[in-house]
C-alpha cells in the first residue's frame, strides 16, 4: 500500500505539473456554476435555497469530465513506453492501478470539495437542507470513482487517449441508462430488476436524497472494485501477449 | 546470478525465441548480439519480468521470474530499450519517486540519489525537467535510475544506442567502472564496444544462440587456418617456405624489385611467424612484413547472422 502512495504522489505531481489538474477544475466549476444557476429550470428560476439541480446535473457532468482525466492513465504510459518502467518496479500490478486511482480519485474528491462554497452561497440566501448536500456529494465522489475505475479499465486497453475516451464516454452512458425509464419500460420483465441494479445513476439518487443505504455504498464499491480489479488483470494479461 | 533455460516465446505467427538457454555468472559483463529482431530485447524483458515466456523458464540470484517476479525485480537493475522517462517531471523528483518505489526509505533516498547523481555525473541537470534533456543525458538519467538501489544485476538494452561518440565514450567508462562489482548483460550493435567492454558475447539470431564465448576466442574460432601476409627480398622464397611447419599452401602475390609479395595459409594454432623468420634468416634474405591476419568480430557476426 506504500507503494500505492507513492505511485499516486507521482501521478499528482504530474496532473499539477501539467495543465491537466487546472483545466479539468476550471472547467468542472465553470459548467456546474454555469447549469446550476441559468439552466431552464435553473437555481433562480426555481426560487428555493436547494441545490438539488446541481446534484441532478452532477452525474452528466461527471459523464464528460472524467474520461478526460482517465484516458491519458494508461494510454499515455503505453504511447511513451514508461509502463515497461512501471511494471519493471518491484510492485504488484495492483498497486499501480491502486496508485492510479487514488491520485484521479484525489483530484476529483477535490473538484467535489470547491463546489461547496456553491452550497454556502445558497445556505446565505434561504434555510438550505445540508441532508442531501453532504449526500449528494458522497453520492458523487462514489459515482466518480466509479467513472474513474470504469475509465482506467478502458485506457489500459488501448494506447489511443481519443479512443479511451470515446470508449469510456460510451461505456458510461450505457452505465447510467441501463436503468432508466425508457430503457425499463422496454426490458423483458425478469430483467428490470436487475437492470435498474445495474445503473450508477439509481444509487447515486438514492444517495443524493440524503439517505445512505449500506446496499448503495456496498454496489459502488463493488463496482469499484471489479473494474480496479480488471485493470490489474489486464496488466498482467499483456505479459503473455 | 542469470539461468536461461529453453526460453521460447512467439508473437503471434512471429518466433522471437526458440528454446534459448545460457548462464551469468556473478560479476561477468556479457555482450548480446544479434541483428534486430533476433530476440534481445524479448531476451531481456522476459529476464526483467515484463513479458512471459510461453515456454522455458529463467532464474535471477536464485529466483524464478515466474514465480517470484517481485524478488527478481529487486536485484535488477533495468535500462530499457530507448529510455522510457516520464518526460513532465523534474529529474530529481523523477529519482526521488524512483528510489521510493523501489522501497528505499526517506532516510536512506538522499544518499542514495547523491550516490548515483555523482556516477552519473548528473550534478548540473537535476532540476531540469526530463523532456528538456539531450538523449545522453536522458539515457544517463535512465541509468542513475538503474542503479538507484544497488542492484547486484543490470540489465542494459541498447545503452549507447541514439548517442554521440563523445557521450559513447562516456557511458562505456560508466559501464566499465560499474563492470567491476556488478553482473552486467547489455545488448548493443556496436561491435568494438563489446570488444571494450565485455570479457563475454552471447550472439542471438532468429531466436536462438548461435555463438558463446570471449570476444577473442570467437574471433579465433572461426577456422582453424589464418591468412599469413610475408613479404621478403630473396630468391624462391615461395618454394623453400612451403617446407616451414605448419605452412599449408603459399600463395605468391607478385615479385616487385626483388621483392617478393606471399600469401600464406596456415594452421592457426602453430607458431608460424618464428618458423619464417628463422629460414629466410638462414638464407641471408631480409623479411619486411609480416602480418598474420585473424578474423575479426565483425566477421564472426555477419557470418553467424547472415546465413539462414
């Protein structure tokens, strides 16, 4: 595990070294600012110290920004050959992934954090409920973690970062639609059930209503770890090429 | 320190080794050869256990690459084919987070880091960043990265490859310095180097070894006869040295103001020179060459890897 910490302090140093770590916050807030407050139904349009539009647009926003994060995980250390280094360290190949998703996770929990002087802003204006704050962003740094091992799985299978990224976009859309009306309402009844189970989005609002179910936590952790899991069996699968 | 055994590995429909087998011994410096693609750089990544052998199996200090890939990882230092660098980051961070994920404490990293920055002669470039710096001093940054933790084994794929002759110069001084206490296996395409550097060559082509031995002992090998060049002023020198020992065929050259040009062909192991010298002194003719000619690296190469 101190081998994961200090795969991720790299990782880190080189989201701030690079223009990465600044551009994916300025843009997070900007656009959850930017839809929070003039979206049509937006914040003064609706006129109640809430922040229950940022949270509904909190999972599409996520849906975007965080292939942008992960696509270079992989892909950028197979395109310059340093995973030969990396997987020639002394290390399990799950303390890398570990390592790598602790860092995106870092920076992510982040953005989530300098969007709460979003919600003091709100509480000054009326008597803001801080149930479904705290929960919606617990709810959101479980969804994006969950974007971010879905993503890194998909950017170790490629060495394109285009490519990673439209795969995981597509992949996460399907994620967050698996159980949505549309989709229910045409799935074989057996199957609904497990469908709706399936969505990232389902959990996420049951959160973001400010209630924590231990089945919630328990499916995105589960959904964490396979795909963290995945990942470190890719890696090792790529030996036997 | 490195046992080889029946190595076999394909990518796809391609062979890149076929049952390769060899041994290290601790402190030797051994000089792989091969045309490329021949299986170095397989050979080398299989041994620094990125890649799997589909078949066969090798053993570092002791340990299986298989089965104990973490222990093997620990005693080898590895510079890989053209330097892979995070090219974003600074060169002391870079070997400040190398040394830390190799397991060496806080504590323990400063001295390290000063260790190899001096061997390296690093001093001027560490808080530039990686991308920023010339190929040697990149393929320098990839070694102090090597050696960080003292490794007892390196493994160097192409070290020199992509420099010029000055910095050449310099990393063969570095790998001969450090020739001196550690296992080395390094791969190159330059041949004078290996003759400089290695006291061991290990030829590879199309996947399997094709020759073992020293520099000069393969050069030697090739045959058991050697060219003779002697040029004396005398009469009917060709007949009287076709009775000297060891003295297979003679070959006149050419006669040129009592100068006569010959070819010798003689059993490589005989004391020919000596021989000559004593008859033409004996005949009161005056030898102004002589020169024995031995096959050269180089030769022993393009013969072993040109054939099919």
């Amino acid at each position: 595990m101190a081998r994961s910490l200090v795969l991720a302090r790299r990782e880190l140093r080189a989201y701030f070294d690079s223009p990465i770590a600044y551009i994916f916050l300025v843009v997070f807030l900007a656009l959850s600012s930017y839809f929070f407050f003039f979206q049509i139904q937006g914040f003064f349009l609706v006129g109640q110290a809430t922040m229950r539009i940022y949270f509904e647009i909190l999972p599409y926003l996520l849906l975007f920004v965080v292939p942008a994060l992960t696509m270079r995980l992989w892909a950028e250390e197979r395109r310059a050959g340093t995973e030969e280094l990396l997987l020639t360290f002394p290390v399990r190949p799950f303390e890398i992934v570990a390592g790598k998703f602790l860092a995106a996770f870092a920076l992510v929990a982040l953005t989530l954090l300098l969007s709460l002087p979003l919600a003091f802003q709100v509480a000054a204006l009326g008597p803001l409920d801080w149930g479904p704050v705290v929960g919606g962003l617990l709810g959101g740094a479980l969804l994006g973690a969950s974007y971010l091992a879905f993503g890194m799985f998909v950017s170790s299978l490629t060495r394109n970062q285009i490519v990673a990224f439209i795969l995981t976009l597509v992949g996460l859309l399907f994620f967050v639609s698996v159980g949505s009306t549309p989709v229910l309402a045409r799935a074989p009844a057996g199957l609904a059930p497990f469908l709706e189970a399936l969505d990232l989005e389902t959990h996420f609002k049951a959160i973001a209503r400010g209630v924590l179910d231990l089945r919630d936590l328990f499916f995105y952790l589960t959904f964490i770890g396979f795909f963290l899991y995945l990942n470190a069996a890719a890696l090792a699968w790529r030996r036997w090429r | 320190m490195i046992r080889v055994q029946g190595l076999t590995k394909h990518y796809g429909p391609v062979v890149a080794l076929e049952g390769v087998s060899f041994e290290i011994g601790r402190g030797e410096v051994v000089g792989f050869l091969g045309p490329n693609g021949a299986g170095k750089t397989t050979t080398m990544k299989i041994l620094t256990g990125y890649l799997h052998p589909d078949r066969g199996g090798a053993e570092v200090a002791g340990h299986s690459v298989l089965r104990e890939p973490l222990s093997v990882k620990r005693q080898i230092g590895y510079l890989p084919e053209s330097t892979p660098l995070y090219a974003e980051m600074r060169v002391d961070h870079y070997l400040d987070f190398a040394g830390a994920v190799r397991g060496i404490a806080a504590a323990g990293r400063k001295g390290a880091l000063d260790r190899v920055v001096g061997a390296c002669a690093l001093e001027g470039v560490m808080k530039k960043q990686v991308g920023e710096l010339s190929r040697g001093y990149r393929q320098r940054v990839g070694l102090a990265q090597a050696l960080l933790h003292d490794p007892p084994i390196l493994i160097l794929d192409e070290p020199t490859s992509g420099l010029d002759p000055n910095q050449i110069v310099e990393i063969r001084g570095l790998i001969a310095r450090l020739g001196r206490e550690k296992t080395i296996l390094l791969s190159t395409h330059i041949l004078p180097e290996v003759r400089e550097t290695c006291r061991r060559v290990l030829i590879i082509h199309r996947g399997r070894i094709v020759a073992d031995g020293t520099p000069d002992s393969l050069a030697a090998g090739q045959r058991d006869e050697t060219t003779l060049y002697v040029t004396v002023r005398g009469a009917g020198a060709a007949g009287v040295l076709s009775g000297v020992p060891g003295v297979r065929r003679v070959e006149p050259l050419g006669t040129e103001d009592g100068r006569e040009r010959l070819r010798l062909r003689v059993a490589s192991d005989a004391p020919v020179e000596e021989a000559v010298f004593d008859a033409a002194v004996a005949r009161g003719w005056k030898v102004l060459e002589m020169r024995r000619e031995t096959a050269t690296l180089e030769d022993v190469f393009r013969r072993l890897t040109t054939e099919s």
